[in-house]
C-alpha cells in the first residue's frame, strides 16, 4: 500500500492538489509504520515532506512544525546532522520556529 500512496502523494504534487498531497503522504507514513520503526529513514523523510507540504502550501506552519521536529530526529540519527536532508528539514524547522 506504501507504493501505491506513493504515487497517489506524486500525482497530487504534480496537480498540485495540496491537501490531497498531505493526505496520501500521511498516508505513506501510517503504510510504512505497519512494517518499520519510527526511526526509519523513510518515515523521516516522509515526514519532512508533509511538513514541506503544509508549511508552504497550505499555510499549516503549527502542524508542520510538529511533523518536522520528528522528522529532523529521524533524519539526524539515520543520515547524520550534515547531510543534505537533514539539514534542509533543520532550516524548514528553524524557519517556522522564527515565523512564530
């Protein structure tokens, strides 16, 4: 089902039919949770995703910033704090820290 939300998540993005986006994104984290840990790297990442979705698109910064600092803890144990993913999902996070 992950795949399938997957895809469903891409299509949306293309559209660009941002809640629907969310939607099949969180959608893709609950799929993965039924066979990964919190601390997999694809659940990190596909938090920053989401939160990418509703800090930008949908104007949801509160929401974001809760899906972010889960997904920059996951992202930091399994990539390290100096990869490239981390530290984009860090500066989405410190800059809705700073819009608050």
């Amino acid at each position: 089902m992950a795949s399938i939300y997957t895809c469903a998540t891409e299509a949306c993005i293309e559209l660009q039919e941002w809640d629907q986006a969310a939607v099949y994104g969180q959608r893709v984290i609950d799929a993965c949770r039924t066979h990964l840990s919190d601390a997999n790297p694809l659940i990190g990442f596909y938090k920053w995703r989401v939160a990418k979705i509703q800090a930008g698109e949908l104007n949801q910064p509160l929401a974001a910033k809760t899906k972010l600092q889960k997904a920059v803890d996951n992202l930091s144990i399994a990539y390290g704090s100096s990869h490239y993913v981390t530290i984009a999902a860090k500066e989405l996070l410190e800059s809705i820290i700073n819009m608050s």
